[in-house]
C-alpha cells in the first residue's frame, strides 16, 4: 500500500513538472500581466501556498479514504 501512494504521489509531481513544459507560450515578447502584478505585489507566494495547501489535503484525504477501505476489505 505504501507503494501505491508512493508511486501515485510519484506521477503527481511528475505530470505536475510537465505541466510547466506545456505552459510555455510561443510568443516571447509577449509577458502575463497579472503573473507579474501578482509577483511585484508579493502575492504569487499566497497563490501557491494556497494551491498547495489544497493539493496536500486532497492527497491526505485519498490516501486515508484508501486505508479506510482496504480495513473495510479485510
């Protein structure tokens, strides 16, 4: 089981890193402005805190649900 969770939180990060691949625009000269409005305030720190903070809760909560069900198996 721990296996599992770990090769699951595995493909995450990985598929996550990916994602960053994906994002890249095509377009140099052309800059997000509410990407650098929030980084000059100070708040893309929030954002990304809050993001992960949701994601941790939702691997927390799969794996629980997972444990939860494999004693309910046995």
């Amino acid at each position: 089981m721990q296996k599992r969770i770990f090769s699951v939180l595995i493909t995450v990060i990985s598929l996550l890193m990916c994602i960053t691949a994906f994002a890249q625009d095509s377009t140099a000269n052309k800059k997000p402005e509410m990407a650098d409005a929030l980084r000059a305030d100070g708040k893309i720190y929030v954002v990304i805190a809050v993001l992960v903070t949701i994601l941790a809760g939702l691997i927390l909560y799969v794996a629980r649900l997972d444990r939860k069900i494999t004693k309910m198996e046995k």
